[in-house]
C-alpha cells in the first residue's frame, strides 16, 4: 500500500466508508474443498446457508455489482464466490467498467476454467489463484481445479498465486520450500502468497497449524521470501502472522472491510470468514498486511492503526449523525490514542 492509498483510504474511514468491498457474486462452486469456510451454516450468521441464498445471473447481476461499487465507491474491490468463474461473462463484462472507475479489483478463483486473454493486459487488476499444497494434495483437495488444468487455464494470464498452508503441509519438512520451488518456475505467475489455515472458535481439524508449527512456517516464509522474489510477502507482513489480531475489533482488515453475500444485501461478519472466526489463529495474509500498515507513524508519531481505529469510530458517529440518530457526547480526538 503506498502512501497516497493510506491517505485516501484514511479520509473513506473518516467519512463512515469503508475503503475496501469484497462481494460474493455467486453461491456456485464446482469444488468441494474440505475446510471452506462459504458453505458452513454459521458463516451468513443469519441462520441460513450460502447454498440457500439467492444470487443473480446476466445483466441483472453485472448492474448489482456497479452499483453496489458505485455506491460504495472502494479504492479496493474483491470479487469471490463460491467461484466468481462460474459467472464469468457477468466478470468479463464487468471488470473493464470497474478498473475505468479506478478501483483495484482483485479476482479470486481457482482457475478452473480458461479466461479471456485481455485481462493479461489490465492495469490495477489482480487474478489471484488458490493452491492449496504440491499437486497430490492439492489435487485431491481441489478437483476438478487439478493442477493440470491450472497450468492450461493461467498460460495466458499474469496471476497472484494464492496458498493456505495448512497442519497437514507443516508436518512434512520441506513441503513450502518444494511448493515456491514449482510455482518460481512458472512464467505465468508474477506472484506467490502464502496464508495459513483461519479456524472458527472451537474448531478441531487436521487443517489447524500447532503454535510450533505456526512458528516454523514464519520462520520458512521469512527465509523463503529472501530466496525466492516470487514470495512477495513484506517482512513486517510476515512478523505479523506471530502476533495476530486479538479481536475483530482490533483487526484493521475487518474494520475497513465490508463484504457483501450473493443477494446483495447479507453483510458478512465480522470478516470474510463469517461465523466466529478465531481471530488468536489468524492467518489471513490481507489481515496480517493491514496489521503490518498500522504500525507506520504517521509524521513519526501515531501509529496508522491507532488513527485508522479511532477514524472509524468518528466515521460512525458521523454516520450516526447523518441519519440523526443520538450519539454518544465523545470528543472524538479521544479516541485516536
Ligand atoms: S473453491 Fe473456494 S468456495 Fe469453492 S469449495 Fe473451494 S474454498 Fe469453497
Ligand atoms: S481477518 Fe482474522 S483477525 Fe480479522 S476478524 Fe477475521 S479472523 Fe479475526
């Protein structure tokens, strides 16, 4: 994030706006990938399942997404599913009208099918590809998306390529190292970043890092990062993911987040995770991002993070007060500490 964005996204947060949007724009996916969080009862938090929701097609859904975009007016825009490729003339049709608007637009998908040549040639786009291991297990997880299949699709893409390291990968030495080795070699990847696995509270999956394991993955992708130029991870980023938000209240990521579910009206909190995420295992790499921006001083004094989080109180008690409602008696330079 360069200066300019801080600032800008800065007076959004002032306004009661929240400068990034990411929007679920269908509920299909031609996965079943264990440990997604999207088709977990408690992730809408209304008590209704994504599968249950309604979503939209066509020109129908192309004028939902420019004018939520338009109403928002992000500097940053995710566009996920389900997978967002399921509709992807809506995508096609879409994406040139939004990047004309300057917003960022970050696609995230797991390549399944082919993609229009073009998008190669957009600016302030990113197509972000999730892998998730070396081909066995990737594979195995991720059909029909196989690793063949993502090699035939991104040949003519510039693509992020996106992995969730998991329990699993951490117990078998030398498996990220192996995994950056394959993807370096890859002409059509511009990019890696690595998460880690993101449990709800009270979880008990093989997915789950131990804190060693946690640990040890830190430590590989700090020395991955410095081998391999391909891991474009900052080195502050990745210290974060040993210290990571205690709550959502204290996560910069969430509080500058909306996220938007396939009917276009169901937000989800209080990330995209949804449910009850268990912030202490975080291993959203955007969230550790987001973290690692909030300890800069701004004019070497105040932490961004502290100015971003009492922005949002302002911006809300701005916006309470636009619709008139009562407000607390607060001076707001109070709450920047
Ligand atoms: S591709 Fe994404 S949405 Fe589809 S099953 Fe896998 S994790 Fe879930
Ligand atoms: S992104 Fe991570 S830290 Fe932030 S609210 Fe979600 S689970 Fe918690």
């Amino acid at each position: 994030m360069q200066a300019g964005d801080i600032m800008r996204a800065w007076a959004m947060i002032l306004k009661g706006q929240k400068p990034t949007l990411s929007i679920e724009i269908t509920k299909e996916c031609p996965l079943r990938c264990p440990g997604c969080y999207a088709y977990e009862d408690e992730h809408l938090g209304t008590g209704v399942n994504l599968r249950q929701l309604s979503d939209f097609k066509g020109d129908d859904l192309v004028r939902r997404i420019l004018k939520l975009a338009d109403e928002h007016r992000p500097l940053h825009l995710s566009l996920v599913g389900g997978d967002p490729l399921v509709r992807y003339r809506e995508v096609e049709t879409v994406l040139p009208q939004l990047l004309a608007r300057g917003i960022h637009v970050q696609l995230v998908t797991s390549a399944f099918r082919e993609m229009p040549a073009a998008w190669k040639t957009y600016n302030g786009f990113t197509l972000s590809v999730s892998v998730d291991g070396l081909q066995p297990e990737h594979d195995e997880r991720r059909k029909p998306a196989t690793y063949e299949r993502i090699l035939k699709n991104i040949a003519n893409q510039r693509v992020t390529v996106h992995c969730t390291i998991t329990g699993q990968m951490m117990k078998r030495p030398g498996y990220l190292e192996e995994f950056i080795q394959f993807w370096s070699k890859v002409d059509a990847v511009e990019k890696v970043w690595f998460s880690m696995f993101t449990p709800q509270r009270g979880d008990e999956m093989p997915e789950i890092l131990t804190p060693d394991e946690r640990a040890e993955a830190i430590r590989q992708i700090h020395d991955l990062r410095e081998r391999y130029p391909k891991v474009a991870m900052p080195k502050r980023l990745v210290d974060h993911f040993a210290s990571p938000p205690s709550s959502p209240s204290d996560c910069i990521f969430s509080q500058v987040t909306e996220t938007i579910s396939t009917d276009f009206q169901t937000s989800i909190t209080p990330c995209q995770f949804g449910g009850d995420p268990d912030c202490s295992q975080c291993g959203c790499m955007a969230s550790m991002a987001l973290a690692a921006v909030g300890t800069y001083k701004v004019g070497g004094v105040i932490p961004a993070g502290a100015l971003f989080r009492g922005s949002v109180r302002i911006g809300a008690m701005r916006r309470a007060r636009s619709r008139g409602a009562e407000v607390l008696n607060e001076d707001p330079l109070r709450v920047i500490q």
